[in-house]
C-alpha cells in the first residue's frame, strides 16, 4: 500500500507570479489591478484584496481534492480541467472487481457544488446525516465508510475506476482504491492530511500517483480567478470561468447602479462558493470579444474584515487570460481581538441629522482618539472623547455642517481600531 504522510512527499506543483507590489489600500482610495490566467486560462490566481495577488497555479496537475478538515467529508473533482464524476450504478463496493461501464454514456455526470466547498461531486448524492454521498458515517468508529464506486474521466482523458474506501477522522486520512477499467494497474492509497491544514484542499494526480499542493494558504487569500463548472437555470452544467470566495468571505452584487455607488449597507451579503461568480462579463457575437456588464458593482467583506468595492473592467478571454479591476476599501475593520484591549462603539442616533452621540467602552484609562471620515477617506472630524469611570467614554457631535450622505466614525487606542458606518441625513 502506498503511505503518503509527510509534506516532503507532496508534489510541488504551483509557482510564485506576484502583481505590481500594492500597499494595503487606504480607504477611500481605488486602486487598479489585473491577474492573468495565461492562454486557455491555464492558471488559476489566488488574490487577497488587501494586499494583491499571491499565487498563480496551474490547473491541469490534480484530478481529485481532499478537503483538510478533520471534520469535512469533502472531496472536490477538477471539474474545470475536465474531469467528470460517475457514480457506478451496477453495484455497490462489493462489485470493485466486476465494473462494466456498458452505457456509460447515459450516466449522470456528477460536478462540484458551484456554491459550497464542502458539497465536492463526491457528495451530491448525500441525503443528509449519516449519508455523505461517498460513504456513511459510522456511530461507533466515528469514521466515514465508503459504499459506493465510482467511474472517473481523468485531466487526461482516460476513464479509471475509484473506491473512496474509508476517511479515518480523528488521524484525518483517507485511504482509497483506483485502477484501470479493466483492473490493471490498482493503486491502494494512504492519504494523511494532518500537518497540511495550512490549505483548504489537497490534490491527487492519478497519472502522477501523488499529492499536489496547488492552492495558497487558506489564510491568505480572498477570492480565485479560475475556471470551473457552473449550472445554466435549466439545470445544466456548464464550463465558465469566474471569480470564486474563499470560505469566511462574502459579496454583494448591486446591479443596475451608477460605478460611484457606495451603500454596502444595503441588500444581503452571500457567503457561498460563488457569491461573484462569472456573470460580470457578456460574449458579443458581433465583435467575438467579451464585454463587462455595465453598472455592476460589487461589495465584498474579506478575512481580514475590510470591505472592498470591486469593479472589473476588462476581461481578455482565453487568449491570454487577463482580468482587469478596480478595487476601493470601502470601510476597514477593528484590528484588535476582543477581550480586554478591545473597544465597543455605540452611535446614536443612526441614522442622524444634527447631532451624533458616540459611547464607547474599553480598557479603564486607556487613551481614545476618534475621526469622522467620508467615503474617499478624507477626515472631518478629530478628537479626543471625555474619559468617565470604569472604562467608558462618551462624546457628542454637531453634524449639522456636514453634507448628507454615508461616513465612518473609527476609534483608536494604541493597539486597536474600532470602525463603524454613520448616515448623515436631513
């Protein structure tokens, strides 16, 4: 059987392609970007809205991916590459040595979820608790069993049939099964993931036999440029190429509006897999070049809890792969954990007229200073509140001077920001 447990066994198959060295933006302050995903959009790009790009890495050098979560069931198909998923529906495991793939053709093909990580093509035929599609769960062992088999089309072309045998929980390994059809060449693998949780999945190259690391670190990154399968609204699936969140990440879309808009106070925020997705840009038929989809503008709150604007304005095709985008930090986040150090903010009222009253609680004797900012980062207001007992402070403002619209109130102690949003109306 073959054991791969140790990070120096997984094959290296990603490259460091780094944009225009970018500050973290100052709020208020658009920035222009662009990623490239090459001829064919043979890369996908990882970016972080903070600080840019952070890793480009080729799409066609895995065929399955396990999710490293001890507690994820999770297993995703390359889909964006061409690999499809069958289920085998002549048998269950007890047929491993018996596979007849006659009609095939008529088979349902099985992709990844295109709005949740943790429901790969594995899975889409989980009824619910114990069933995760690939196996049960077993109540005594804690462990997944695998009861069904699958066919596989490869990155490559060629079919193999696939036994997700077991996932070991608690050692968080999974032990598989694949061969050729006709049962030659049987891999028994061994797949420990535990020491690589610093990425969300891991790959498995079939025609390498091996694991392969191509994303970035799941805490760096906000959203993928990349090329995967989604579904047209008659239910069928289809191959686009689009923006994808990570997991923590969510996005609103405001369609039709002026590109200065800035409420990201309204509508809902959409946490899935594809919150962005594909649907920003349009085929023209008449010029045969892509054309962004105008008055689109998108809000999006990423891990560090910043919230960017994000406008795309050219998108290249496969000839070469280019994105182009702006992006503005709409509002920043507290940069503080909560506990003692931390910072409460209370504005009132809010929406307000003439008058704003901030009450703050943080660490007794602690220095507080405020500023008032408006959407482009320019500063309006600064002071410093009065100090009261046990740690609270509070300050009135006179706003009646100030033009209606959306600001910012931010508080600082020597280790921590505090940010909250305040509409100015009359």
């Amino acid at each position: 059987m073959k054991n791969i447990s140790t990070f120096l066994s997984v094959s290296l198959s990603v490259f460091l392609l780094f944009s225009i060295p970018i500050i973290t933006d100052a709020q208020g302050t658009m920035v222009s970007d662009s990623i490239v995903m090459s001829t064919q959009y043979a890369n996908e790009v990882y970016y972080n809205l903070d600080g840019g790009q952070i890793l480009s890495s080729p799409r066609n050098t895995w065929d399955i991916a396990f999710r490293t979560k001890k507690l994820s069931s999770s297993i995703l198909t390359n889909d964006g590459s061409g690999v499809v998923l069958y289920t085998y529906p002549n048998a269950d495991t007890t047929g491993w040595y018996s596979v007849d793939t006659t009609g095939l053709s008529g088979w349902t093909p099985m992709y990844n979820d295109p709005a949740d990580w943790e429901n790969g093509a594995f899975s889409r035929n989980a009824t619910g608790h114990p069933d995760y599609g690939w196996g049960k769960y077993n109540e005594i062992t804690h462990n997944l069993v695998g009861d069904s088999l699958f066919i596989i089309k490869t990155r490559d072309g060629s079919f193999k049939k696939l036994w997700i045998v077991r996932k070991y929980s608690s050692l968080d390994t999974y032990y598989f099964r694949y061969a050729n059809l006709d049962g030659t060449n049987e891999q028994s693998v061994s797949c420990n993931l535990d020491g690589l949780t610093d990425k969300d999945f891991i790959g498995y190259s079939f025609e390498a036999n091996s694991l392969v690391n191509y994303e970035a670190n799941i805490d760096t990154w906000d959203i993928v440029f990349t090329k995967y399968m989604s579904v047209q609204p008659n239910g069928t699936p289809y191959p686009v190429v689009g923006v994808l969140c990570n997991e923590g990440v969510k996005a609103k879309k405001f369609h039709p509006v002026p590109l200065v808009y800035d409420d990201f106070g309204a509508g809902t925020w959409d946490s899935t897999r594809s919150s962005i997705g594909w649907d920003w840009k349009v085929f023209d038929n008449g010029t045969f070049s892509y054309k962004i989809v105008d008055s689109t503008v998108y809000f999006i709150t990423a891990l560090s809890g910043d919230i960017y604007k994000l406008v795309f304005t050219t998108f290249a095709g496969s000839s070469t792969g280019v994105v182009k985008f702006n992006r503005m930090k709409a509002a920043g986040a507290g940069t503080g954990e909560p506990g003692a150090n931390s910072i409460q903010l209370n504005v009132y009222p809010n929406p307000a007229s003439s008058r704003i009253n901030l009450y703050m609680t943080g660490q007794a004797g602690e220095d507080l200073t405020f500023t008032l900012t408006d959407l482009t980062g320019r500063q309006l207001r600064a002071d410093r509140p009065e100090r009261m007992a046990d740690g609270r402070y509070a300050y009135s403002m006179d706003v009646t001077g100030v033009q209606p619209g959306i600001y910012f109130v931010t508080v600082f102690t020597a280790a921590t920001k505090t940010v909250t949003k305040v509409i100015i109306t009359r």
